[in-house]
C-alpha cells in the first residue's frame, strides 16, 4: 500500500482524481460529470465515448505494457506486431469508434509504425525496469480534504547503479504535451509516494516521431502538489454542490457527445475493464 494511505476509512467515500479526470473536468465540467460521475441507471454502469485516436493509443499501450513484466532478454524477441494484431482486433470496426475501414487501416498502419520503431530503437525498454504493485496506484493528496490522486504510470525504467528510478509516458499523438500539463508532476508525485527508490528523471516518449524519449524538466514537487490540489479541490466542490456547468450554453466538444450517449443517441459497442459502457455517436 502507498505511502501516505493512513486513513483507510475515507477510501471509500474520498474524491479520487487523476489526470484524466482533471483534463475532463479543466475542458468541461459537464463532460467531468457525463464521464466521471454519472451511472446508467440501468446497470450503474459510468460511460466512455470510444473514438479512433483512442483506440489506437489503447491498442500501442498495451502491447508496450506488456514488455515490462518480461527479463530484459525477453522482451524483444517476442513478434510485437503479432501482439499488436491480437490486441487490435479488440477495437477493430466500430468498437474502435472508426467510420469506415479506410480509417481504421490509417490507424492500425500508425500504431504498427510505432512498434517498428520501438523494435528498431529499443533505448530504455532494453533496460530493467520496475512496476507498482497496485494494479491503480494512488495515495492521499490530502486527508484534510479527503482526496485521493491515483493513476497508471506508463514505464518506470530502473537504475541499477544509483537504485533509482525515471519517469517515462509513451505518447501515440501527433501532438506535443503542454507545457503547463499536470500529468509529469501527477505521475512524479504518485512514484515518490508509492515505491521506495528515488526518482531522478521524468521523460515523454513521442513514438509516432522520435527514436528515443525526451527529458523533461523535473517537477517541483511543492509547487506540483499546489497545481494539482487546486484543481482536485475544484472538482471536490463541484461534486459536493453538484454543479457540473458548461461555459457554453448549447454544450462544448466535450460534452455534447456524452449528452448524446445519455439521451441514447450513442450505440453501445462493449466494455471496458473498469466496466464502463463503450459507445461510439
């Protein structure tokens, strides 16, 4: 259990928050609600809206995952574009939210790209690295407030020499990161409270694009906690008064297809293994 996890009590009833959930709720709290908070009332089920940039980052990650549990040896004498066919077939047609199979070659084409890539330029998953044992790393971000930040880093690739550990998050998009991002200070926060080892660098690794990851700057771990509390405490109130309000009054990007997938307008097309209900508009 992560350090900081003293309360046990509150877990159940804590405002947990992640980067996800943050990014949601700063883009529209409507769309933090549609996604986050509400359930079907006809099986409590939450909803996802399923689409092809996110089926194909879903598709590389786990391929990429997966290489993390085998010895260093191991791991790439294993065929990844086999893997990576198996796993696509799991979000192939609409269940990946593409319109025709046009789109969905175009995608699968990309994401195999990337594995070719990462087969030819290896860089730190040819080293060893570490895991958290929680399948959903989280800690308290403040027992005052009962919040919870919880997430899944990417990578955590091991130093042997210094027994230290860097940060890495593999991104399938064609776009950079922001810069004022939370996700680097998120997932620095959550290695430092939940494993033992030191972190001593964070990195993105665009795989659509570059050979080799990029160092980031290290957050600042005081003014990292500040940022993403202020954000988690909105969303706490938020959910306290259940206000959950769009800036624009006919609904924004994010919210009007969660709207739509609640006034059954979406079609269901699966679900996913934290059980929301995948739909596609």
């Amino acid at each position: 259990m992560c350090r900081g996890i003293i309360m046990i009590q509150n877990k159940y009833n804590a405002v947990w928050v992640s980067h996800s959930s943050m990014g949601d709720y700063l883009r529209c709290p409507r769309a933090y609600y549609l996604r986050n908070v509400y359930r079907d009332p006809r099986n409590n089920h939450r909803m996802t809206l399923m689409q092809p940039a996110l089926a194909l980052g879903q598709a590389v990650h786990e391929v990429i995952e997966a290489l993390s549990v085998l010895p260093v040896g191991e791991r790439l004498k294993r065929p990844l574009l086999d893997a990576f066919d198996r796993v696509w077939l799991r979000v192939s047609g609409e269940k990946g939210g593409f319109s025709n199979s046009e789109e969905e070659l175009a995608y699968k084409t990309r994401g195999k790209n990337m594995l070719s890539r990462v087969m030819k330029h290896p860089g730190p998953l040819g080293r060893k690295a570490t895991k958290i044992k929680e399948s959903l790393p989280n800690f308290f971000l403040s027992e005052e407030d009962n919040i919870i930040l919880c997430g899944k880093i990417d990578w955590l690739e091991y130093d042997e020499e210094t027994d230290s550990i860097y940060v890495l998050d593999f991104k399938t998009g064609k776009m950079d990161e922001r810069p004022d991002s939370l996700q680097l200070p998120i997932y620095y926060l959550l290695a430092k409270a939940c494993q033992k080892r030191p972190v001593v660098g964070v990195r993105y690794w665009y795989i659509d694009r570059d050979d080799s990851p990029v160092d980031m700057p290290m957050p600042d771990e005081n003014e990292g906690r500040k940022r993403i509390l202020e954000v988690a405490k909105m969303i706490a109130l938020a959910r306290k008064l259940e206000r959950f309000v769009c800036s624009k009054k006919d609904g924004c990007a994010a919210c009007k297809p969660m709207e739509a997938i609640k006034l059954g307008k979406g079609k269901y097309v699966g679900e996913s293994e934290f059980h929301q209900d995948i739909y596609i508009v």
